[in-house]
C-alpha cells in the first residue's frame, strides 16, 4: 500500500514539475518517470494514462515509446484504467499530424469494446479525431470497411466484427453530422462519395442502401445537382448490380440485387439519369429466361418494370416493347381460366402503355394497330390482322375475367366485414384485416386493369403517357386540401351561380312532411385511367351524396354495382333538360352547379348485375315530386347519342323510363328548381 502511495505522489510531483516548467522538453527523466509509473498500481495506471498523453508532444523522442505504454493501459483489465486511457488517445496526434492514421485505426478497433461506458470513450475520442482532421479520419476509418479478399481465414471474425462497428459508428455518429463534419462541403463531400466508391465490394444490402441514402443526402446529389451528377449515383449502382456479368438464372442472391438495384434507381431516372443499362441488361439477360424466375422474383421484377417504363427513351422502348408484349401475352391467357396472377398483367399492360406512348408505331406489327406517324416503321401496307384479333381477344378475355373477380372480391369483401364484426380476438381481427387487405390491393389492380384495356380495344388506340394510374400496390397522393367534390384524378370545375342562390328549394304537391332520402349503397368504382380518388387511393368509393365526377376531359368510366336501397336523405336533386347540361345539387338554403362542357357519342353495356359504364358525365340522387309521381334514386348520367342523355338507376329502366318522363315536362322542373 505504501509503495502503491508513493507512486502516485511521485506521478503528482512529475505532474507538477512538468506543467510548471517554461521548457518542458528539459524535464525529460520527469515524463520517464510517468511512463514507468504506467507499470504501477490501478490508481496509479489511471493517473499516468492522463499525463502520459498530455505531455507527449514536448518529447518527440519518445513518442513511439510513450504511446506503446499507453496501448498496454487500453489493454488493461481494469475497466477505469482502459477508459480512461482510451479518453487520452486524441491527444496523440493533436500536435503530430503524423500519428493521426494510427491513433484512428486503433480507435476503430476498440469499436468492439464490449463494455458501454468504454465504447462511449471510443466514440467521443474517435469524434474528437475527425474534428481535428476529418480528412485523414475518414481515410483512415473507411480502411476497416475494406475488401474481404485482404483477410486470412484466422483473423477473419476480428475484421468482420470491427468492420460492422465501423458501419454502425459512421451511420449512427458520423453521417448525421455531416454538415458539421463535411467541411470545406464540396471538397469534403466529393472526397467522402470517393471513399465510399473504393469500399463497395463486399457489402451487403442493408449496407449498401445505407450508403446510397448518405450519399443521397448530400448537397453534392441534392435537387440542383445535374442530371450528370446523378448519372454517377446511377453508375455506382450498376456496378453492384453487376451488369456485365452473365445473368445466372439460377443464383438467387443475382436476382434478388438486380432487382433491389433496380428499385433504387428510379428515383434517378426520374431526375434525368439514364436507366439504358438497366433496361438493357434486362431486355437481353433476363426476359429470355423469365420463366425460370421464382414466383416472387417475377412479380417483384415486373412491379420495378413498370415504374421504369416512365423513364424509358424512345430507343429503349422500341427495343422492350417486342419482350413486354410477348410476356403480356403469356398473361392474357385466350380462355376464361379461374386462376391468371391480375398484379402482373396490370404491371405489363402499365409498362406496355408508357412504353407504346413513346414509340406507338412499333405496336403495329406486334399488336395489329394501325398507327400512322409517317416513318417507315409504320409497316401499314403489311397485314397484321392475325396479331389484332389475338391481342383483342386476349383483352377481351382479361376485361371479363377482371369484371368477375371484381365482383367476387366485393361479395368476400362484405363477408369479412361481417367476420371481423364477429372477430373475438386481436388474432382472428389481424388475420381478417389482413385478407381485407389483399383484397383492397386485388380490386385496385382489376380496376387498373379495366381502365388499361378499354383504351386498346380500337385500331388506332391512344396509349396512357402520364402517371394518373395508380399502381395498386402504391399509395395515392393526397390532395393538398379538402375540396368540395370528389373527383377521379383531377380537380373539380369551378362552380358557377346565379342570383337565386339565396332561395330555398320549394316543395312540389304531394311533398309536404315527407323527408326524401336516397343512399348510395353501390360500390361505383369509379376511375379515369385507373387513377384512384383523392380518399386514401381506394378505387372503390364509400357512400356518396350527389357527388359530380369529372374524369378529367368531360367524363370517365364506371363498373357500377346496381343496387336499389333508399334511405332517409334530406337532399333533393334535380337534373334541367334543356341540353345545358347542367346537374344541379340543392343542400338547404345553398345551391350549387357544376357544368359539363362538351358532348361525345357513347355506348352503354350491362353484364352479370354490374353495369359497366363508360364515359359517365354524372353521378347524383334524384328525387323529384310532380303531381303524383315520384322519381327517386341513384343515377349515373351517361351520353348515348348526339345531346341525349341516359340516366342509369338502380334497375337501368326506372332511371332511363324516369329521364324520358321528365323530358316532356320541362318547365315543371324548371318551376320545381326555381
């Protein structure tokens, strides 16, 4: 005890001689002594871990030596003795430069410290480094995160747990300082994005993609950078995605990074860079083998394929658009089977549009069209009738197909309300909201699907160009604030008024003390090229109450489930007849219009209790009293001739046979709205 005493008053008085001193570097026996002391007892190891580095930098000579000692104390057994030399190791190399490589990869080492408050000490020293030299620091650190091939099978578990702390650091310490860190920002930043380049051999996918968001995140790769910046954010992708080597169908971990590659550079293809490796690549390595894919890959890489087909240049559409057709077709099978996979047939057809959009003239000889652009391309002297009845005859399939599945996921759909209603338990309730689920995803496609289609049933069709569709596995955008009408992918026109507003809707005869009501118990399922509502992107609307839909020109489409419900409703609706066609929504004391401008020809179909409706101009309740009739119900204006108008109610005559009588009295409903 009292030898163990002496040394620490003898480190003291070395202490005091030294930081007294003018000129330290004369006190050389002093700061031997407090190396040696470094061999002594645990206080007095604490103690000399604080003066050793303290003082290091008046005695060049004995650096090395020095810092040897100090690497036995960070070996120490005692907790307070490592820690508290680990908190001196920035010292080191404050005033030598020189030592700052090696003080940073022995930090990176004690990275592993399997003790809290030693890795904290670790971490605090290794921040105090990179705040001296973040330069050097990073160099230095980013050599731990090298190439596996430069470790021997023995020291192997080491390196791999040092590297994956060193990740773990930059993630967690160094990336969200950046803007503290990365200093000069533009020199420092394009010296970080080197580093991380020269260090992407042997990563794996949660660390490459942590990579990529740091180097996202960088005002180098912001929203100003140019389209060739991001073209290198692109490149650094290729190159893990491995496009120069043979795709191998059957090695699971090739496919699976191809398509995570390909997920992650969309988002820079929509920022200019060139997507023409990827869809390349794709198009001659892996379409030709695209049976032999597992299942989930398949789907996984059609869902990727479609959000690039918005991307892809003219020449590399032409160059898809011959596989993506022949694929769409092994989809849209002939023959109504029970079982075709709606998810990838609405990608095909997704990816086919956008693809068709920017070369249409190539779908001529692989679908029959007849598209005139004036290019030799066109092939219009050439018969492709066989390609034009086969390609329409598969749509025609797949319509109805999608038509019947529509219907059977709304019947499962209210029977799993029914069931979670019962649900006794959280588990039974998650396995139901789980199917619902699936099934929402499965009516989004067929709806998807339906939209896609109708376009392609003509000989000169127009391919969907923009991003109205939604893709039924993504989330719509929801609109920037309420709006007053929900509409089908695009904003309502503006109201007009007249001077009457003010006056309350006068009851008919017959009306007095009957509160009219109508509800809308159908699903209307209404969409402009599969764009859903502005309502959390569902493709089926809940119960509406006069809404007017828009679909964007002057009407859209429908799959209309007929129903006949009435309920208490204290709206009243009447549409004018004198070919303004104006539909007019009363609520109280207000009185609201919305005009439809133009008039096109039409045609109506009904099947299998649903009502499929194209171009509706309307969607509103009516109920009107005149003298003894009344007319109530759900309607969908639709136009089947020049300036006629048919309205379809609950069972498609009683609203049509209620148009017609109400066409001959005209001044009456121009008397009921006033």
């Amino acid at each position: 005890m009292a030898d163990a005493t002496d040394d620490i008053d003898k480190l003291y008085e070395f202490g005091e001689r030294l930081n007294d001193a003018k000129d330290k570097s004369e006190h050389r026996q002093d700061y031997e002594g407090i190396i040696a002391a470094a061999n002594g007892s645990v206080k007095a190891k604490q103690l000399a871990a604080q003066l050793i580095p303290k003082f290091v930098k008046f005695f060049p000579e004995l650096a090395e030596q020095a810092l040897d000692q100090h690497l036995n104390l960070i070996e120490d057994h005692e907790l307070g003795v490592r820690v508290q030399a680990i908190r001196g190791l920035p010292l080191f190399c404050k005033d030598t430069p020189e030592q700052l490589t090696k003080i940073v990869d022995i930090l990176g080492q004690l990275l592993i410290a399997g003790e809290n408050v030693e890795r904290d000490a670790v971490h605090k020293a290794l921040m105090t480094v990179l705040r001296q030299d973040v330069k050097t620091s990073l160099t230095a650190l980013f050599k731990h995160i090298g190439s596996i091939e430069d470790q021997s099978a023995e020291d192997f578990s080491t390196w791999d747990s040092i590297r994956k702390k060193v990740l773990l650091f930059l993630r967690d310490k160094v990336f969200p300082l950046k803007t503290e860190l990365l200093v000069p920002q533009e020199l420092m930043e394009r010296h970080i994005t080197t580093l991380v380049k020269q260090n992407l051999q042997d990563v794996t996918a949660a660390e490459f993609k942590m990579f990529m968001d740091f180097l996202k995140s960088l005002s180098l790769f912001g929203h100003k950078a140019p389209a060739e910046r991001i073209q290198e954010l692109v490149e650094i992708i290729e190159g893990q995605a491995d496009l120069d080597a043979q795709f191998n169908v059957s090695d699971a971990d090739h496919i699976e990074r191809f398509i995570s590659c390909l997920s992650m550079t969309f988002p820079f293809f929509k920022r200019g860079a060139s997507g023409s490796k990827f869809l390349n690549y794709l198009n001659k390595q892996i379409m030709p083998v695209f049976d032999k894919l597992p299942e989930q890959g398949k789907l996984d890489l059609l869902k990727n394929l479609a959000e690039c087909s918005l991307c892809a240049t003219t020449q590399d559409s032409r160059q898809l658009l011959p596989s993506v057709v022949q694929l769409l077709k092994k989809y849209m099978v002939r023959r109504k089977i029970e079982e075709i996979n709606y998810t990838c047939i609405e990608c095909l057809l997704y990816t086919f549009h956008h693809l068709a959009h920017k070369t249409p003239n190539a779908t001529n000889s692989l679908c029959g069209y007849k598209i005139v652009t004036g290019q030799p391309s066109d092939r219009l002297g050439e018969d492709f009738s066989e390609q034009y009845k086969d390609f329409t005859e598969r749509l025609s399939t797949v319509e109805d197909l999608a038509r019947a599945m529509i219907k059977k996921l709304t019947q499962g759909m209210a029977d799993q309300n029914k069931a979670l209603a019962a649900a006794k338990t959280e588990e039974e309730k998650d396995a139901i909201k789980t199917q619902k689920q699936n099934a929402t995803f499965a009516l989004r496609a067929c709806n998807n699907i339906l939209a896609m289609t109708q376009p392609l049933n003509t000989k000169t069709p127009k391919f969907i160009g923009d991003q109205k569709t939604n893709l039924s596995w993504k989330e719509a955008a929801k609109p920037s604030g309420p709006s007053t009408a929900t509409v089908a992918g695009q904003k309502r026109p503006a109201a007009t008024t007249n001077g009457s507003n003010n006056n309350p809707l006068k009851k008919g005869r017959g009306a007095s003390g009957m509160q009219h009501q109508l509800v809308n118990k159908a699903f209307s399922g209404i969409y402009d090229s599969g764009r859903s509502s502005g309502r959390g992107g569902r493709s089926w609307r809940g119960r509406g109450r006069g809404r007017f839909i828009d679909g964007g020109s002057d009407s859209v489409d429908c799959l209309v489930m007929l129903s006949s419900k009435l309920l208490v409703f204290e709206h009243y609706h009447i549409i004018t007849t004198q070919f303004q066609t104006t539909l007019m929504r009363f609520k109280g004391n207000h009185r609201s219009y919305v005009c439809i401008q133009r008039i096109q020809r039409r045609s109506v179909n009904k099947c299998m209790g649903f009502c499929h409706v194209q171009r509706v101009l309307g969607h509103f309740f009516l109920i009107v009293v005149y003298e003894y009739l009344l007319f109530h119900g759900e309607y969908y204006v639709v136009i089947g001739g020049e300036r006629i108008f048919k309205i379809l109610g609950p069972n498609n005559v009683f609203g049509a046979s209620a148009f017609h009588i109400l066409g001959f009295l005209r001044e009456a409903l121009i008397l009921l709205g006033n």
